[in-house]
C-alpha cells in the first residue's frame, strides 16, 4: 500500500511539472513511471500466487 501511495505521489509531482518541462522530458518521465508501475504490477502478480 505504502508504493501505491508513493507512486501517486510522484505522478502528482510529475502532472505538476509537466505544464513546465519540455516535451521530450515529459515523456522519459512518463516512460520511467510506466515502466516502473508495470514491475510493481508484475511483483505483486507473482506474489500472490507464490501464498
């Protein structure tokens, strides 16, 4: 629960500077966090079915 709450936060703070970044910038973050959402998705997949 505790990286659900940080990954919103930090998609907060990345909605929030993205009205001031360059595009380019914008989608490596945006990449970055896809990225790391889909590791996080496919841990927690994996761990539910190890219990």
């Amino acid at each position: 629960m505790l990286f659900l709450v940080a990954a919103l936060l930090l998609l907060g703070v990345a909605l929030g500077s993205v009205a001031h970044a360059p595009l380019p910038v914008t989608l490596v973050a945006a990449v970055v966090i896809g990225v790391w959402l889909m590791v996080f998705a496919v841990r927690e997949r994996r761990a539910g079915r190890r219990s």
